[in-house]
C-alpha cells in the first residue's frame, strides 16, 4: 500500500479516520495488530542503538506531540527522564547479616507491549532480582504503600498512554490535537 490508502484510528472518537485517504485509492483500515490480520506481518522491531532515551525523545517529538493531549504530553515528557534509559543502579541494601547487595533497574517489557521496571542484581541487568522495585520504593518509604501505589499508577499511566503507539498508523504526520498557534494544523 501506499500513503493515502489507509485510515488511521483517532483515540479520540474511538474511531478509524478517513482523513488521510485520497480520492482515486483505496481507504483501508491499517489494522496490522489484529492476530487476524492477513495483509500484515511483522517482520521486525526498530530499537534504537543509544537506548530509551533517544528513542522515547524521537516517538514522543515527533509522533506524541501530535496524538496525546497536552496533559498526557506533558506527563510522559517528564517521565521519559525519570525511566532508567539503560542498566542504572538503583540502590544498595543491607541484609540482615549486614551484608550490602547492589540493585540495578531498567525497563523491563511485561504483556501486550507493555513496559515495567525491572530490579537486577547485576551491573548488565542479566539475573534478574527476587525482590521487585516496588518492595525497594516501600522500604525506601519507610512502609507508606500510597508510595507504592504512587509508583504502580505512573506505570499504567505511562503504558496507557503508550497504547497510542500499538495500532498502526499510516505513514503521515497528523495531529488529532489542533494548537492554535501552528501554522498548519494537520502536520
């Protein structure tokens, strides 16, 4: 297919948009993610060589900027710098022998596309902890679990804002959020 041969899904009707079809070609959905999808395969996944960073910095920029509210904008703009963008240590613990355990974290990808933090035991984020990041933020909290729940709530936040990304979109820039001071409004 080509450019102006598919709809788009507007997350803000709930509905796929005809907009970016032109006349004289075909309108279909681009509903590559369907596991009943016949017309589509993936045949890869893109990453970026310098981390989440630079790869969170360029979908957000480029793509975010135009399907997200400015709220969810916003939210996962400040999120972006606080997710580990590699291996980062995180904390070290002491034991109740007294002994000192280094704890690294780095996102970790959990079902459906979505995205955790996860808690390693190692500089290279290989073996992977028995405890979980959010035992850490609970004890780091002194036992108050709103921190916990603080913690699990800008995850989902971040992994529902990221469902924008999940369906295929045509290779067009849009914005489904019009601001008045752009010059044109649809790219």
């Amino acid at each position: 297919g080509e450019i102006g041969e598919y709809q788009f899904w507007n997350f803000g009707t709930k509905k796929w948009d005809k907009s970016s079809c032109q006349k004289g070609y075909r309108c279909a959905k681009m509903n590559c993610h369907q596991a009943s999808s016949k017309h589509f395969k993936l045949l890869g996944v893109y990453k970026e060589p310098y981390g989440m960073e630079e790869w969170s910095e360029q979908l957000f920029k480029h793509e975010g900027y135009c399907v997200w509210d400015e709220d969810a904008y916003e939210f996962m703009q400040e999120e972006r710098e606080t997710i580990p963008q590699g291996c980062d240590y995180y904390v070290t613990a002491t034991d109740t022998d007294g002994g000192y355990h280094m704890f690294y974290t780095m996102l970790k990808p959990s079902p459906w596309g979505n995205f955790t933090i996860g808690l390693y035991e190692d500089e290279a984020c290989y073996v992977e902890s028995y405890f979980e990041v959010e035992d850490c933020i609970y004890a780091q909290n002194n036992g108050d679990s709103s921190a916990v729940e603080e913690h699990l709530a800008t995850v989902e936040q971040f992994n529902t804002n990221m469902n924008t990304f999940k369906v295929c979109q045509p290779c067009r820039a849009y914005n489904l959020n019009p601001d008045n001071n752009d010059d044109d409004q649809n790219s």
